[in-house]
C-alpha cells in the first residue's frame, strides 16, 4: 500500500515546488498516474484479501472504493482551475495541498485493518474538508455548514470511538483480517443495544441516515466544486464502507437493532426525493438526491444479505461517479451565471450543444437507466429489501418513480425550452470542462459492461 | 528590573516546584508549594494597574486558602499516624481535605472561579506560566498520593470541569479568558485517570502543556488578547494564523494531531477499568470546547480576503518578543500522535 502512499505524500512537494505556470499540470497528471497503480488492487483471484502490510489490506470491498478516490482527485484539480484563477499561487498551492492531504487521509481509510486505525484516518479527514468548505467557500453561509458539518460527524463518532476501545478490550484485537474469526461477544440485552448503536451512529450521520442528515444539504450546497465532489463521491461512501466493515462484529443483535433505521431510510428515500421535486437550487437538488440513494445503501447495508452487500458497493460507486458529475455539470453553470438557481440558466441546448450530452447521461445514469451499474445496484437493492419484507417494494418503486422525475425536471429546465435573454453571452464549453465529464462518464459506461469489479465480496 | 530580583524569583518559582516534586516530608512539600505562589505573585503583578492587582490578590486568597486547607489536612494526617511521610495518609478526613486542596490549587470545578479572572488581569506570559508551570506541583502531590486520595470527590470534580470548561468558554471573546476555560477543562480530563494510571495523568499534563505553551507563545508575538485581534493576524504574519489554527486543532483533540493522543489514551485506560458511560460524556462535552475553538480559527485562518471583514486594521509595529523553542513546540504539538505506539511504557 506504501506504493499509492508515498506517491501521493510526494504530490505536496510535487505541487509546492511546481513552477507558477505549471501547478495545474503537475498535479493533475501526477494524480492521474497515482489512480493507475490502485488498478492493480481490482484483480482480486479469490474471496481473500490481498493482505499487503501489518497496517494496510485490499479487499474487493475497499478496492472499488480505492479506485474511485483515486480517479477523482485529478478531477478534482481539473474541476478547480476556474475558481482558483485569480487567487495567489502560495492560495492555489494550498488548495490542491488540502485535496492531496485529504486523498491521503482517505486512502489510509480505505486501506486500513486495524479499525482504530480506520478511526483515526476517518476523523483525519474532516480537517481539510473543513478548510476547504469554510476557506474556499463562496457565501456566508459556508461558515455554518462548516460547523454543522464538523459537530454532526464529531457527535456521532465519539460514541464510535467508545465502542471500538470496548471491542479492543473485550476481544483483543480489532483487526479486520482477525475478527471474521472471533467468537461472537455476548452482553446482556441493554448494553448490546448500546454498544450497536454507538458503532452504527457515526456511520449514519455520515452517509447520512434521513433524520440526521441536516449537515449534507448545507455542506454541499456551499462547498467549493472540489469540495462538493469529494464530499458525495467519497466522503458518504465512508460511512457505508465502515457500517459493512463493523457489522462484521456486530452480528446477533443487529437483526432487531435495524428496524428503526430502515424504516427512516424508506421514509427518508421518499421524502429527500420529494424535496428535490421542489428545488430551486441546482447544487441543493443533487445534494438531496445524494441522501435519497445513499438511503438506499444503508438499507441494503443493514439487511446484511450477499446480494445487498454486492448492491450496496455497486451504488456507492456508481452513485459517486454519477454525483461528482452532476456537481461538475451544477458547477460549470454556476461559473457562467454566478447563481445556483436553476432557471436562470435555462435552455441551454442551444447554447452548449455537447455539454447537453453529458447532462443528458448523467441524468440517465442518476435515473438508473438499464445498463448502467445505478441500475444494477438499485436492482440489487430493491431484490434485497422486497426478500426482507414484500412491502418495501412500494417504497424503492415510488422511489426510482420520484427519482425519474426530478431528474428529468432538472435535465429538462436547464437544457431545454427558451433561452433566457440574459445569458447570450456566455463562455462556451471549456476543453477542460468537456475532459472533466468525459473522464467522470468513461468508468461509469465501462463498469456497465463489467460490473463484477463493484459488486464486492460475492461475485 | 534588578538584575537580583530577575533572577531570584524565577529561581525561586523553579525550587519551589522542584521542592515540592522531590520530597517526601510534608512540610517542606508545603513550603514548595508557598514558595511557588509567593514567587509568582511579583510575576502576575509585571504591570501595576488596578486588573493587575484584582487578578493577583484573587490568586493570593484562594491559593492561601487552599495550603491551608492542605495544612490542616497534615496536620491532621500528624496527629493520627505520627509521621510526616507523604505515602502514609490513612486518616479519611486527612485524605479529603487534601484532595479538596489540591483540586483548589489546580482551579478545577467547583474551585475554579479565580482562573478565569485571575487569567484575564494578568499579561499573556504571565498568564502562560500560571496555566502550565503552576499546575506541576500539585500534579505531582496528586500523582504520589493517587491510591490514597477520595475518589468520590476527584469523579465529582472532573466531571464537573470538564462541562463548566466547555460551557464556560462559550461565551467570551477575551483570549485569555479562553484558554482558562480549556485549561479548567484539561485538568478535569488529567484527573479524570488519576484513580485508575496516575502515569497516564502524566502524558495529559505533559501534552496540555506543550499545547498551551505553544499557543501562548504565538499570541504573545503580536499581543494578541481578543478574537478580533487575531482576525488580521493573516495579514501581518500568515504563517503564524495558520499555525495557530492547527496548535487550536490540536487543543481541541482532532485526529490525527498530537491532542488527540492524551484523550485515546484516557478513553482506554477508563475502559479498562470498566467505566464506560463516564468517557462517552466526557467526550462529547469535549466538543464544546472545540466549538469555542472553531470560533477563534474561524476569525483567524478562515475568513481570510477576500472575504469581508468588519475589523479595524491595528497599528503595525515590528514584533520584539521572543519566541523561544517555536518551531520545535508547533511540529510536537501537532505531528506527535504516530509515537502512540510508545504508550504502554505507561504501565
């Protein structure tokens, strides 16, 4: 693992040391290069982990989930360059600092087998996150989402924190690698409960479950574009990443324990996917459209069957591909408007013809149009819930029903009707912009034909 | 100042803690104590204004009243075993009376009214040595008589500091009114092991220290005092704002910065012994004391320009103060946590 590591602690001094006119280039490319090595840890032969170091693994869980980190920080700094543009250097180089020093922090997570270790790594990324949210931010109201943002995840991690040293101290060890292995821990009934949500709290703030998911809509809304794009690609994904990896010690009581959050994931698909019917704000829209399908991870998560663990990772990646890219669509109007609201920059078909074919697949992606993986991972979602209970079907159907339509709600006022008058004379179509989506929907077309990769530990 | 005098009281402030930390007999770890607060006296009064004089004469009392109370409690310890030796206090009340000194001395709850006022009247470095220096002594009377001393009255008053910390600091501006309140709220955590690893108390105290004397060392350059001073630190001296917002970080007890490592470490040793619900509290209390934090980074490193600011620009003179050792505090106040490993030497 120390070979993804050490390249991307060595893109600091890569970025600080780039001449002036090169910052841009050096980090992207050399970014680009570090995402080819997570490759290497899709090929996985057998259920095994690929055990690479005392500290760090790879496993078909956490390799899709690598990668996707991996891919996105080129995007990241490709996606940055507009809004950079008329900051000093030594600001420009800080900025990509905080996003390489956040890559690092992730992949550490991802990669980690002890689960203190996953903590630690867990915690370590809200700092930059929260620089980069509150610092580069572009309202003023940045500085209440950044606090929102910090105290949800704290509140919810401190107990987690509790939890893990109790499972360090009454089973010896919390590595991943060894407690598949252990017998299970036996509590008296109360302090069971107890100790299940302390672990499962952090996780469903982060994701966010639907009753305590107050912080995303802020924190998305008024963060950066790099900012908003690491936080709905990677930063949910931790929390379902880490609620697949816990369960694993968690297992007798999870099974009555789940039935509260499942039903406020089935509620709460509903209701955040209602919400985006009614938005007058882009980034807001997709925002809550990242609550609605991460309620879904969590709920196939929770019911803990192959399928929905295979469906839940499948999501999660697709779902971090396709909200990257409707957050890189959002941002490339807001650079041009300077406003979120979404019909201030209506009918843009005329306008920018090929920036209308990504909107249009990245709504067919965000809609879960067969063959794309959101589809297979909803699919696999909803067969998991309808085998846990038939009625669930109601709720995942009005929920793709609802999401269809937001989508194309929002597909159909940004690029079709009649321009407005006032945005004639807007900059066409960047190289960069169009590279920037191309790469975000090149993996997710080609997962399409080989989603064997995303689909976890039973493939 | 008499070159005497500037070096009789440091000296003395030095022996008497070093009088205190050494010995065995109790009279004279009493006399160190006195020693230490009549040095400090002439220290917390460096400038003559009526504050001054408010702030030292609160410090005098309650430090009086505290060695008096541990007095009594000698000389109760005296009469019913006959000896002077520290690790020999079976008499309950001997025993209740010091630990009620001893956490007066220290400024935890619920004797902690004077550190903020006492904090707030005296100058920054000044401040600085009352906050780290002067908690050594009884730290170390603590860390001997850990077995013996009543536990009822340590939980109580951890549990406490810890909230009145947070709480407390909510609503102040003034920066040395601040760092009180973190330093009540530190010293709730340090105690708080003191029943179960007293070398563990240690390792808080230790890192407590290293933060806030890093910290006070960074408002000393430009006299920082209120949090609209540190609002256009940036523009005088960027890099100092940005270390200010990471050593505040680390105070607040973030992964992966050195603050977090005395809390892990309290967390498993409370766990070990079975405390469960106590560290969740005192964890999530904690968060208060990040909040006030985050107000001061928030000022300080993120609402730079071109964001706008209501603040009025101070006169920019060239800093004459010293920063002794600064570059060392920062790295170990914030890149300290990966020698975590090292922690079972505790035991």
């Amino acid at each position: 693992m120390l070979k993804l590591i050490i390249p991307t602690i060595m893109l600091i001094p890569t970025t600080w040391y780039s001449n002036n006119k090169m910052i841009w280039i050096n980090s992207t490319t050399h970014s680009l290069l570090i995402s080819l090595i997570t490759l290497l840890f899709l090929n996985h032969n057998d259920e095994n982990s690929m055990t690479t170091s005392l500290n760090f693994f790879s496993d078909p869980l956490s390799s899709p989930l690598l990668m996707l980190t991996t891919w996105l920080l080129p995007l990241m700094i490709m996606a940055s360059q507009h809004h950079l543009s008329k900051e000093t250097h030594t600001r420009k180089k800080l900025y990509i600092t905080m996003l390489i020093l956040l890559q690092l922090f992730l992949i550490m997570t991802f990669a980690a087998t002890e689960l203190m270790m996953f903590y630690i790594m867990f915690e370590a990324t809200l700092i930059p996150t929260l620089i980069i949210i509150t610092r580069w931010g572009n309202q003023p109201e940045r500085l209440n989402a950044g606090l929102y943002f910090l105290f949800y995840t704290l509140f919810g991690s401190m107990p987690l924190l509790i939890a893990l040293t109790y499972i360090h101290n009454s089973t010896g060890s919390l590595n991943l690698l060894l407690l598949p292995h252990w017998t299970q821990m036996s509590l008296p009934p109360w302090s069971n409960t107890l100790l299940w949500t302390a672990c499962m709290t952090a996780f469903m703030v982060k994701m966010p479950l639907y009753g305590l998911h107050l912080w995303l809509p802020k924190a998305h809304v008024e963060a950066p574009i790099a900012g908003s794009m690491v936080l709905a690609a990677i930063l949910l994904k931790l929390g379902g990443y880490g609620m697949m990896r816990i369960t694993i010690v968690l297992n007798p009581p999870t099974t009555p324990m789940t039935y509260p959050f499942l039903i406020l994931s089935l509620w709460g698909m509903i209701m955040t996917s209602s919400i985006c019917l009614r938005q007058t704000d882009l980034k807001s829209l997709i925002a809550y459209s990242s609550v609605s399908h991460m309620a879904l991870v969590i709920m196939a998560i929770l019911i803990q069957t192959p399928w929905g663990f295979a469906g839940a990772m499948t999501l999660m990646v697709a779902h971090g591909l396709t909200s990257s890219l409707l957050f890189c669509l959002a941002n490339s109007n807001y650079e041009r408007v300077h406003n979120r609201t979404m019909i201030l920059a209506r009918g843009l078909q005329v306008l920018l013809p090929l920036m209308t074919t990504w909107w249009l697949l990245a709504s067919l992606a965000n809609l879960a149009l067969p063959p794309t993986i959101n589809l297979i991972g909803e699919l696999f979602v909803m067969m998991t819930a309808f085998s846990w209970s038939n009625v669930t079907i109601i709720f995942t159907g009005l929920n793709m029903l609802i999401t269809a339509s937001y989508t194309l709600f929002m597909l159909i006022t940004t690029q079709r009707g009649t321009l407005t008058h006032h945005i004639n004379s807007i900059k066409p179509t960047f190289t960069r912009e169009n590279s920037l989506m191309l790469m975000h929907v090149i993996p997710l077309l080609l997962l399409s034909l080989n989603p064997k990769m995303t689909l976890g530990l039973f493939h | 100042m008499n070159p005497t005098t500037l070096f009789a009281i440091p000296m003395t402030l030095f022996s008497g803690t070093m009088l205190t930390m050494l010995s065995s007999h109790w009279l004279l770890i009493w006399a160190g104590l006195e020693m230490n607060m009549l040095a400090l006296i002439p220290i917390l009064m460096k400038k003559t204004n009526p504050r001054s004089t408010e702030a030292t004469t609160k410090y005098f009392l309650t430090q009086t009243t505290a060695s008096m109370l541990l007095m009594m409690a000698i000389l109760i310890n005296m009469t019913s075993s006959g000896q002077w030796t520290i690790t020999n206090m079976d008499n309950p009340s001997a025993t209740s009376l010091a630990t009620l000194a001893l956490i007066m001395k220290l400024g935890l709850s619920p004797f902690h009214f004077w550190i903020p006022e006492v904090t707030q009247g005296i100058p920054l470095t000044s401040g600085m040595i009352l906050l780290t220096w002067q908690k050594l002594a009884p730290i170390s009377i603590m860390f001997q008589l850990a077995p013996l001393l009543n536990p009822y009255i340590i939980l109580t008053s951890t549990a406490l500091s810890i909230l009145v910390g947070g709480w407390g600091g909510l609503n102040q501006t003034q920066l040395r009114k601040i760092m009180a309140y973190s330093s009540i709220s530190h010293m709730g955590w340090t105690t708080a092991i003191l029943m179960y690893s007293p070398s563990t108390m240690i390792l808080n105290l230790s890192i407590y220290i290293l933060l806030t004397l890093t910290t006070f060392s960074m408002l000393t350059i430009y006299a920082n005092h209120t949090i609209s001073s540190l609002a256009l630190l940036w523009n005088k001296n960027p890099l100092i704002a940005l270390a200010i917002s990471l050593t505040l970080l680390s105070l607040g007890g973030l992964p992966p910065l050195t603050g977090f490592l005395p809390k892990w470490i309290i967390i498993q040793e409370m766990m070990k012994n079975n405390s469960i619900i106590t560290p969740l509290f005192m964890t999530i209390a904690a968060l208060l004391n990040l909040y006030f934090y985050m107000r001061l980074i928030y000022s300080t490193t993120l609402t730079m320009l071109p964001t706008t600011n209501n603040i009025k620009t101070k006169w920019r003179f060239e800093s004459t103060k010293q920063t002794l050792l600064l570059p060392t505090l920062l790295i170990l106040s914030t890149f300290l946590l990966p020698l975590a490993p090292i922690t079972p030497i505790l035991n």
